[in-house]
C-alpha cells in the first residue's frame, strides 16, 4: 500500500491532485485544514498489490419482472388455491 500526503488551496484540487498522481482508485483516507488555516491536507493511499481489477461485470441488464408481471403472478397464484368457499350447485 502507498499512501502520499497532499497539500493545496481547496479539498476539491486536493482531489484532483491525488487522482492525477495515484489515479481512480486512490481512497482518501483523512482531510484536514491546514495548521495556517490556509488550505487543507489529504492524505490517500492506494493499495498495488491488488493488481488488475476483477473480471468485467457483464452489460447487459438483468431483466427483472415488473411490478404489473409480479402482481399477476401473485394474484394467479392465489387465485388456483382458493375457491373463494364456492362449490358448484347442482341443480
């Protein structure tokens, strides 16, 4: 793990620092105001023994069913197991 101290003006240049030298996948880890009051400090680390990222997250969505497609599937369910206390008349 690699973890550099920053200083600049503003948090938001801090960060574009730390992206700029330790790249996205930097965490920071504190950010505090300078002991001037001028400025702030950010220190960040970045973890190198992880080496490439994981394998890819497929694109393509998962469909889920709707909320209408669920409902149906609940109400039909429903539906076959009761009877509703109704049996057929004989006439």
């Amino acid at each position: 793990m690699r973890i550099r101290t920053f200083t600049a003006n503003a948090a938001r240049e801090a960060i574009e620092l730390v992206r700029a030298e330790l790249g996205p996948q930097a965490i920071i880890i504190a950010l505090d105001e300078a002991a001037n009051g001028r400025g702030v400090i950010v220190r960040a680390a970045i973890d190198e023994t992880l080496g490439s990222p994981g394998p890819a997250v497929s694109e393509t969505p998962v469909q889920s069913p709707s909320l209408e497609q669920r409902l149906e599937r609940l109400l039909l369910a429903r539906l076959r197991g009761w009877s509703g206390g109704l049996t057929p008349q004989r006439t």
